[in-house]
C-alpha cells in the first residue's frame, strides 16, 4: 500500500482542501439544522477497507452503535462518500428540526429522512468542493443507509462495500453542545487514490 500513502505536502494539500469544504458544508447544514455549527481540524490517512473501523474508532473514539449513509461519487475519480454519526445523537438531532421531523421526533422514519438531509448537505458540500479543488466535476448517485444501530466493523464489511482502500478523511462538524456529531469517509479503490495524487502534485506545482 506504500504508493498510495500521502505525503506530507499531499497530506497537508488535502487538509486545506478539507478545510474550504467544510467550511461551505457547515454553513448549509447551520441553515438545515438552524444551529450553530462547529468545526474541528480535518485529519487525512489512508488504510485499508479491512482497518478503516479501527482507523477510524481510534480517530474519533467511538465506542457505540453508528448510523451509516453511503452515496457514490464518479469523475475519472471515483468511490463513495459515508456519513456516520453514533446512533444517539441522532434522535437529539431529531429534536432540534422543525417540521416535518417535529412532531414524530423519535420514530425511525423521521430519523432516517433527516439522516438522509444530512448526508446529502454533507456529501454534496464536502466531496463537491474537494473535486472541485482538484479539477474534477463529480456526479453523484442516489445515498442509500448502509445501516442503524450497527457496529463501525459492519459499515466497513468488503461485501458490502467493492473498495479495497479507505481514505479517510476525518471530516468533523458538532452541534454547539456536541450532541451530534458526524464524520465524512471517502472510500476508493486504487486507481482513484493514484489520480488523488496526481491531482494533488499537479495542484502543488502549480502554487
């Protein structure tokens, strides 16, 4: 796996691009959610799919059930885009947003929509503005819940998901009083990770 690490000017690149992202997928889900929305510093690794649960365990240190939106993403670059949030703070989320969520808060349904809302501000902010940023244009498929109340080992199963490797961008956005809390996943296979590459040298060289 040793040509598709990041380097440290690659790694640092990413970061930044994060960064613009997250910035412009907070202030949508701040209008979605009607709260304030914070931010932390974005962390990049690449590991397999098989270690991306514990990766990603030890990164945020979720020790609980996660609720799991995938949606893939395709230019020339291409993979799938996860959100993932601990179960419990869903059903707080739930409780902030007015209708049509309001008035059955707590049922799965409700919750499922939302976490679908989230997903699609999310993705579509974050993965957009990184293609973007690397001259890319992305189209997107439909999100689908890749589960509720399920383990992190179980978001990552390889016959769930067809990528072998995890770029895990440690993507963090919190509601102010950290009841919520979601994080960003890009999934790739190899090829895709080696374009990330060259778009990123071709990004640094043109500084």
């Amino acid at each position: 796996m040793r040509d598709h690490v990041l380097n440290e000017d690659q790694r640092d690149a990413l970061q930044e691009i994060a960064n613009l992202a997250m910035g412009q997928a907070a202030t949508r889900l701040a209008r979605l959610l009607d709260t304030f929305i914070e931010l932390s510093v974005p962390r990049v690794r690449v590991v397999r799919v098989e270690e991306a649960a514990q990766a990603l365990r030890e990164m945020t240190g979720i020790d609980e059930t996660v609720t799991a939106v995938r949606q893939g993403f395709r230019s020339d670059i291409k993979g799938e885009a996860l959100v993932i949030c601990r179960s419990s703070g869903v059903g707080n989320l739930c409780s902030l947003v007015n209708d049509p969520y309001i008035h059955s808060a707590y049922e799965s349904v409700s919750q499922t929509e939302l976490m679908f809302d989230v997903a699609n501000v999310l993705t579509g902010a974050c993965v957009s503005c990184i293609m973007n940023q690397l001259d890319r244009t992305p189209i997107f498929s439909a999100p689908g819940l890749l589960g509720e109340k399920i383990a992190l080992e179980d978001v990552f199963q390889a016959d769930v998901l067809a990528w072998k490797l995890a770029l895990l961008l440690e993507v963090n956005f919190a509601l102010e009083d950290q009841t919520f809390r979601a994080h960003l996943v890009m999934l790739m296979a190899e090829d895709s990770i080696r374009r990330v590459h060259e778009a990123l040298n071709a990004l640094l060289s043109s500084l």
